[in-house]
C-alpha cells in the first residue's frame, strides 16, 4: 500500500494529520489498543490467498433476444380459439354497468396490436355476445337518456349480431331514455339476426292489483316500443321469447307481443329459460301467422342429397354453426344500391354488399377519339372498362407517388371479366361506331369484389338507359372444406367475406336475371370436383336473390321519378302503370 506525503511548510505550524503506526506494535506515539485498519503485509497476504479467478473481469454473456410467436402465422380457427380464451368469464349479455371499464377496458387493449388484430378482435368480441338495448342495471344509467349502443362507435355497432330487450323494470313508470330514436344506433347494427326479448313480469296478472299505472298500460308500452326496435331493423328475422317462471303464454302481456312479431313477418322462437313447459293443451293454440321455429338441432350434412334442390333447413341450424359474422350457410350479407347518383353522368350506380362498397359511373355511347385517323371502324359498340381502387379501401395500403400509373395485374383481369360479360349481354350492334366506358371505383373491399362490380355495372347500364337481355346478377360462393382435406360432409357457403375468402376455396358466379344461364364464372382457387356441384347451385341460388333486389331498386327508382316528374318518359309510364 503506498502513501503519498505531502511537504508541509514549517512556517504553517505542526502539522494535525495523523501519523500512520503500525497495527500490531506498540509504541509510545500509538494508542494502547491496535488499529482496526490491516497493515500492508495483511493486505498482501489476503490478496495471495484469493483464486485466480477472482482476480480476472467477469464478462457478462450476451442478452438474447426472445423471438416473438407468430401469433399471426396461426390459422384464423385458432387465433379465434385464442380470443375464446382471452375473453373468457366475461359474461355473454353486455348491460350498462359501471363495472364495464374493469371488465372489459384493460383486455380491448389487445386491439392497439395492430390493424389485423383489431378487426377480428373487435369482430369476435361483438359478434358473441348480446348487448342489452336499454339499460336495466339499477343506479344512475338506469334512467339515462344515452344508453349502451349509443355510446358506441358506429363501427362497432355493425358488427353486433344479437341484441336482448328486456321487458319488466319500470313497470309502473318506464325511463325517459326508453324510447327509440335514429340517435339510438339500431340502424347501424345491421348484422343483427336475432333479438331476446327478456320478459320478467306481466302487470296483468292479478297479483298487481292496486299498484299498476292504469290497465293495459305497460302492455301497450312493451308492444309499441317492440315495434319500433323491429321497425328500424327491418333485416332482423328472428326474435326469441323467454320469461320468469311467474310469466304466462296465455297472459296479456305476450299474447300482445306475439301478435306484434307475427303482423311483422317474424320468426318466433323460445328461450331455454322459460321453456313453456305447461303443455299445449294449457295454453291458447298461436294464430295461423305465427311462424313458429322448432328448437335447434344438430346439423348433420350426411344425409343431405343433390344440392341443386338446396334441401337443407336453414331454421333448424345449429346456432354453434353459425359463419363468424352470424349469417347461415345460404344467407346474403346486408344489400344496399342506388341508382342515379351522379347527374351529370349518362348513368350511375352505388352498390353495398356487407362492406363491400362500390360506385360506378357509365359514358356513352359516344364517338370514340379518332387518333392519327384510326379507330372508331368497329361494327358493334365497344365496352371499355376502368377500375380504380381507393388507397384506404383495404387494410393493406400502399403508398402511390403523384406520377405513379401503375395498374395492379388484378384489376386487370377484372376489367377484362367485366368488360366481356357486359358486352355479350348488351345490344352492341345497336350502337355502331361507338364506345361505352364503365368507370368503376372501389370505395371498401370486404370480400366478392367482383361480384359487386357487376351488379354495380348492371344497375349503372340500366341508369344510362342502354337496352340489354336482363340483368346480370352475381354472387360468390365456397366450400367449408380446403382441397386438400378429405372432408365429404363440407357444406358450400354463400357470399363470402374477405376473412372466409382467404381460408376457403371459392368462386365467383353471374346469372341472366332468375334463369340458371351463367354469364361469369371465375374460381381462382383449387377446388375438388366433387364439391363444385353444390358450390355453383348455392352460388346460382344466391344470383337469384340479388336479381330480385336490384330489380326492386330499379322500379323504386322509377316511381320516384315519376311521381317527381323528372322522367322523360312520365307520362307513357303513368298510363302503364294505371293499366
């Protein structure tokens, strides 16, 4: 150990610092008890004793870093699975609870992942459970005028497919906020198939005597407010009754309900709950309208036949088998077109199918542009088509510079499709020396682009008043089975979304108004033999079904023309339509 001294200057005085003594000698200069401090030749000793290693620099290994799972590698089946898991214990009836933001804030969170994630997230979440229109949950929300699904993203209401009305609380004063309004947000819910109404009591009953607001009051108020929840979503198909024990078929109260659903064409089915367990002689036979849905069962497709018949009933489908939106095997998403959109062009159409929107814009026939002296020589009209697709239409988006002309080889086959389909079913030779463009414009893709590009075509053609056969309908539909799985018993589907078109084989097909020509049929994905039978029956099945709805948008149309005058041709369609 060495010591550095210090010369101190005589002159300052004696110097107070210590001076360093020995540890184990005593001197006269040290104190009586040796040092606590080790001398120099203790410090050399201790360090000769010490291992090697101790005297070498440990150096740290590096830190791997954890590979992250491919959670997005797995199939949708178990990522799905995954999100069971995730959401388990939540409970399957959404209320307006202040406990909803311990419940279910902190697990949404799994959204902020990414785009992917968020979507079938947010779809599963919605899609699998039934949010409760008005609140019954005792406190302050209970008369609140802003209920659950108005406080909702509109997004987020369109992917709900099941709502519960529950009958019961306030029956002698119901809450202001029980009423139904366009701010409510039933209008968006538009996957909705199925509606619980939940009844807990029944004022009529002899037991309320003395204490009811007047007689038949809050059965008038429960049928009225039933009526206007099915009103604003006329695409609603089911409505399944359940009840308290205390609850009696034969009582005022659904004996009034029952003949709402019925006057509105509805389906009706019972809840596990209640059961009605008394037995059909107790109770009052139902009115010959009701349509009266026997309980689910399971579906076994072993004993299912030609599939050109189409024998599956789709009333006793298993709930458990229902598609991931809520939809059956055969069912077509929500439908939505107009027609005349744009006035300024020779006709225009805009066309939704589920998400799926498009808008198409038809010139002509007109005079093509003679360039250098050539062109405009063809006998018949020729059809140009032109796609364009919006940047935000996909979840996928890609940057495009200000020069950038790039046509993706996808849109070009589809303009190819679609210009050739058109053209054999319009009457070109009428136009000579002319041209027809289509302009089309993708606004939102979820799924049968091409499908919803023809009908857009069909209904814009139409607009632009240029005469064709009929209507050219189409439609998607797939097969539940990969081409590799030897699975016989898979059912085909019909018009599948963007998630079931990236699992599933399928294939695109148009039709000549109700006839079963085939005008298009495109499969781009390896399909068995076996299975396109059915797959092109579903899919045929399904053209007739938009056929029907476009032409309803078309006489609609006209109507309003005619009653607004706007028509050229008023006065020749008044007299037809008096005939």
């Amino acid at each position: 150990m060495m010591v550095r001294r210090v010369k101190v200057s005589r002159a300052l005085g004696p110097s107070h610092d210590p001076t360093p003594i020995s540890s184990t000698l005593t001197t006269p200069l040290s104190s009586a008890y040796p040092s606590t401090y080790a001398s120099e030749a203790d410090w050399d000793s201790e360090v000769n004793n010490l291992p090697m290693s101790a005297l070498s620099l440990e150096q740290k290994k590096a830190r791997r870093k954890a590979k992250p799972f491919p959670f997005m590698s797995l199939p949708s089946e178990l990522r799905l699975k995954v999100y069971d898991y995730y959401f388990e214990g939540d409970g399957k009836v959404i209320d307006l609870d202040p406990d909803n933001y311990k419940k279910y804030h902190k697990k949404l969170g799994i959204q902020r992942v990414c785009r992917t994630i968020y979507q079938e997230v947010s779809h599963y979440f919605y899609s699998s459970r039934s949010f409760r229109i008005f609140p019954t949950h005792p406190g302050k929300y209970f008369k609140t005028k802003k209920p659950l699904l108005a406080r909702m993203k509109p997004a987020s209401r369109s992917h709900i497919t099941s709502l519960e009305l529950r009958l019961g609380p306030g029956w002698s004063k119901p809450p202001r906020g029980w009423i139904v309004t366009p701010a409510l947000g039933l209008q968006q819910c538009v996957n909705v198939r199925r509606l619980l109404v939940m009844v807990e009591c029944d004022p009529s009953d002899g037991i309320f005597n003395g204490f009811r607001r007047s007689d038949g009051f809050y059965e008038g108020f429960c049928r009225s407010l039933l009526t206007e929840v099915m009103n604003e979503m006329p695409w609603l198909d089911t409505v399944t009754f359940d009840a308290w024990p205390s609850v009696k078929k034969s009582g005022a109260m659904m004996k009034g309900l029952l003949e709402i659903t019925a006057a509105n064409n509805r389906k009706i089915r019972w809840g596990p709950d209640r059961g009605w367990t008394d037995g059909p002689d107790d109770e009052p036979q139902p009115s010959s309208n009701l349509v009266l849905v026997p309980p689910p069962t399971e579906f076994n497709t072993s004993s299912v036949g030609v599939l050109t018949t189409m024998p599956l009933d789709t009333s006793t489908y298993s709930m458990a088998l229902l598609r991931v939106d809520g939809r059956r095997w055969n069912e077509l998403r929500r439908l939505h077109a107009q027609i005349r959109t744009q006035e300024a062009a020779d006709g225009s159409s805009y066309l939704e199918m589920g998400h799926t929107k498009v808008m198409c814009v038809v010139t002509g026939p007109s005079e093509p542009q003679r360039r250098g002296g050539a062109g405009g020589q063809t006998k018949d009209a020729a059809v140009n088509v032109n796609i364009v697709v919006a940047g935000f239409s996909s979840v996928d988006r890609r940057k495009r510079g200000r020069n950038d002309k790039w046509v993706p080889p996808r849109n070009q086959e589809l303009e190819a499709a679609i210009a050739k389909a058109v053209a054999a079913n319009l009457h070109t030779h009428l136009f000579p020396h002319s041209i027809i463009s289509i302009s089309l414009h993708v606004l939102s893709q979820d799924g049968s682009l091409l499908a919803a590009l023809l009908n857009a075509s069909t209904l814009a053609l139409i607009d632009a008043g240029i005469p064709m056969t009929d209507y050219i309908a189409a439609c998607t539909a797939g097969s539940t089975s990969t081409y590799a799985a030897a699975d016989d018993g898979a059912d085909p589907l019909l018009d599948l979304n963007t998630q079931e078109e990236q699992e599933l084989p399928y294939l695109t097909v148009g039709t000549l108004g109700l006839t079963d020509r085939v005008a298009v049929l495109v499969c781009e994905s390896r399909v068995q033999v076996s299975r396109l039978e059915g797959m092109l029956a579903v899919g045929v099945d399904g053209c007739k079904q938009v056929r029907q709805f476009m032409d309803r948008v078309v006489k609609e149309k006209g109507r309003q023309m005619v009653q607004e005058g706007a028509a050229e041709k008023g006065t020749g369609l008044d007299l037809e339509m008096e005939s």
